[in-house]
C-alpha cells in the first residue's frame, strides 16, 4: 500500500509540474514612445538635440515556471532630434529629422501573479544597441543593463495585455522614459 501511495504522490508531483508548462513558450510585439532628452555639441559649435520618438519591438520568451522566464528581444527607435549645428555661420545650419536606433536584448523576467487575470513583472538583463543613428554595429563598447517592470492582463490562456516601463543604461535612445505598451501570445 505505502508503494502505491508513493507512485501515486511521485506521479501526482509529475502533473503538476506539467500543468506549470503549459504556454511555457511565449512572443509578444510592443509599441511604444520614448519620453527621454538628450543633447550633444556639434563640430560647428551649436547644440543637437534628441526627444522623444516611437519604438517597435518584439521578445521570444519561455517560462522556466510561473515566476520565472527568460527572454530575447529586439527594439528598433525612430528619434526625433533638431537643432542648430552651426550656430555661427551665416546663414545658421538647422539640423531636424528621425534617427533610426537598434537594440537587443536577454533578460531574466520575474513575474508576481495577483490572481488569475492580472500579474506584475520585472526585467533585468544585458542589452546591446547602436549608438550610432542608422547604424547596424554592436559591440562590448555598446552593452548596457536592460530594466523594467510592467504589468500584464490575461485575457484568456494564451492571450494577454501588456504596459511596461524600461530602459536601458549607457544607450543614447534608449537610456530612460519608454513606455510600451503590447500583446502576448503564449503557446
């Protein structure tokens, strides 16, 4: 009897560690905006300034259990940015228009269930961007911590909500104040 009871229990401990697998796979696509400012000096003496844009991103992710994931990802910016470049020649050289930005990331995603419909979730990972407008190089010169924290709406098993708040360190676009907003699919 005590055998049966311990393949029972041994089983039992199996099917619930399958039923935390279910939509163990997961994607989701994001659109954002980017409220940060930044500025440079230009070779001609004037200032250039970054603010503000919109972002598009995507993660693939795979739950490890209920509270933990993993996660790759990439972001692509388009930031405004504007100013004089030459405040000194004649006529002033005006510099306006979008910067396209990259960046990519893995990170460690921690969730806290609220019940069965509403979670909180934070990020914490490397990322690696282009600093350079409309470049494509990512090199160690180019590694930030990624973070974040959002909260999620389960609209059924496999659908649900998002709205996050991250960035990213040492990145030009990316450093601060984006705010995302997205759709997960779980698998």
């Amino acid at each position: 009897m005590k055998k049966i009871l311990g393949a029972i229990l041994g089983l039992a401990s199996f099917a619930a560690f399958a039923s935390n697998a279910d939509n163990s796979v997961y994607v989701d696509a994001n659109i954002g905006m980017n409220t940060s400012y930044s500025s440079s000096s230009s070779s001609g003496g004037g200032t250039v300034g970054q603010s503000g844009g919109y972002f598009l991103g995507g993660n693939f992710g795979v739950n490890v259990n209920r509270y933990l994931g993993l996660e790759v990802g990439y972001t692509n910016a388009w930031v405004n940015y504007g100013g004089n470049a030459a405040p000194n020649s004649t006529p002033p050289t005006q510099q306006y228009g979008t910067i396209q930005y990259g960046l990519t990331d893995f990170a460690v995603r921690g969730t806290i269930p609220l019940g069965e419909v509403f979670d909180l979730y934070g990020r914490l990972g490397v990322a690696g961007y282009d600093n350079t407008p409309n470049g494509t190089a990512i090199s160690v010169n180019n590694l930030g911590v990624l973070y974040g924290m959002g909260a999620e709406w389960n609209l059924s098993k496999q659908w649900a909500l998002t709205a996050e708040y991250w960035g990213a360190t040492g990145s030009t676009a990316f450093s601060s104040g984006n705010i995302q907003g997205g759709i997960k699919f779980g698998f």
